[in-house]
C-alpha cells in the first residue's frame, strides 16, 4: 500500500491514505518495503541511531526476518529517497512495532509521526487489540510514542549494548484498544 502524505494532497487514490493527524511540510510516500530496500534501511538506521547504545540491527538481522510470515517493512520516501521506514510483525490480535528509523537530517519534519500513525492504523484495521513496541529509555522518541497514546508496560534492563560494553535499559511500550 501507498500513502501520499502530502499535505493537502487532494483526494486519496483508492488503496492509499492522507496523513490527517500531523501537517508535514513536504511531500512524503509511504510504500511496502522489500529485501531490495536493506541498504536504504541500513544507512537510515545508521544515520538515526547513535553506535552508542547499540539499537540498530545488522544486515543478516533485517534480511532474516522480512520474509517471515507477519513482517512488513514500509519506506518513507521524501523527493530526495528513502528517509525513513518502520520494521513490524503481527501476529493474532498483537502488532509489533520493531523498528522505526528517520534519517537525522530528515527527523523533526513529522516522518516518524506518519510513520507511527501507519503502523497504528494498519494494525488496528487488521484486528490488532495490542501494539507493543520497546525504545531505549532516554530515546527522544518515547515523547512520540507516549503522545500517540502508547503507555509504560515494563523494562528490560541492560537490554542494549554499547561498543564499550555499556547496558542500557529497554522500556516496553504497549497501547491497547
């Protein structure tokens, strides 16, 4: 599925959305992903998460778990390429959100807002009752997370590791019909 986020877009072409809950302020596609978008994803990642605490996943981790049943990738195209995506897996009435990564020069331009928005809407329209999601504690995006309604479920302490060796917490999100 497509989504044109353009602000004031016009009419939806039939199987695509409009962001309605964020004002962006410049063009942006959402699109499924695929195994040929790795190298985007992982210059994103790279681009969006400090090798400091460790939250990025490698090539081998990405690639094995797109083709397994319940896991989609969507991309985040601005006129530039790809800027951001979202990593999620479903499964009975749970949805999953893995990854969510905005390129740093892109961040703060409502990417990851549109993203968290697809990931909700989708899951819910596809029956999900819980959405989990788990962010390094201190990662800016727990205000998106929180401001989208997602609330604390618990932590996993020295969840992830730093080059040096250093642990830092996970917080577990959940947001629940």
């Amino acid at each position: 599925m497509q989504a044109d986020l353009r602000t004031g877009a016009g009419r939806p072409a039939e199987g695509s959305i409009v962001a309605t809950r964020r004002q962006l302020d410049h063009p942006v596609l959402l699109r499924n992903g695929e195994v040929d978008d790795l190298d985007a994803v992982l210059s994103i990642m790279n681009s969006a998460f400090s090798p400091s605490f460790g939250e990025a996943w490698t090539r081998s981790q990405c690639a094995g778990i797109l083709p397994m049943s319940g896991v989609s990738l969507t991309i985040a195209e601005t006129q530039q390429g790809p800027a951001g995506f979202s990593l999620v897996r479903s499964i009975a009435d749970e949805a999953e959100l893995l990854l969510l990564a905005v390129a740093a020069d892109e961040q703060r331009r409502g990417i990851g807002q549109a993203l968290l928005d697809y990931f909700i809407d989708t899951a819910r329209s596809q029956g999900a009752r819980k959405l989990h999601l788990e962010v390094r504690d201190g990662n800016p995006a727990v205000g998106l997370y929180r401001g989208a309604g997602f609330v604390p479920a618990g932590r996993r302490r020295n969840y992830y590791h730093g080059p040096q060796g250093e642990a830092f917490d996970a917080v577990t999100l959940m947001l629940a019909d």
